[in-house]
C-alpha cells in the first residue's frame, strides 16, 4: 500500500456511504427523494471504494518502475519512515 491512512478513509467512506443508500433504499413509505438519496449514496460509495483500490496498489504520479522508486524514496524522506524502504517493487 502506497497511502494506508487514504485507503482506510475511503474504504471506512465507502463502508458509511453503503450503509446509508441501503438505509435510505428501504424506507417505510418510499418515494423518489429517498430513492434519488439512495442513488447518491450508493455512487458515492463506489467512488470512495475505487479510490481505496487506487491508493492501495497504484502510486500516485508513477508511471514506470523508477519512478515509483524515486517516489518511495521522497516519502520515505518527508516521513522518515524506514518500513518503505523494505517495500517491493
């Protein structure tokens, strides 16, 4: 994971996102602004689970191997966190 602390907010978004379209997907009496909010929801949702697969396995501005590299070696410099360093390309 290039971001953890970005894929655990989307996944916990996308998470609170799905649970509220289905709150709002079945409601007692029903209606089209509970099912327009149902849709939002369940869009917005998809956007944050698509950005936590992003973060978690495609590097921001990498698009070759050296590249990646010279990315993992600046945060590691602007972190100072050594488990980087140990990462697989």
């Amino acid at each position: 994971m290039t971001d953890p602390d970005v894929v655990l907010t989307d996944v916990g978004l996308a998470l609170l996102g799905a649970y509220l379209g289905r709150r709002l997907g079945t409601p007692a009496g029903g209606g089209m602004l509970r099912t327009a909010g149902a849709v939002v929801m369940g869009g917005l949702a998809s956007a944050a689970l698509w950005g936590a697969i992003f973060h978690a396995w495609f590097p921001a501005k990498t698009a070759t191997v050296r590249a990646a590299r010279a990315y993992r070696a600046d945060l590691r410099r602007r972190r100072g966190n050594a488990s980087l360093a140990a990462a697989p390309d």
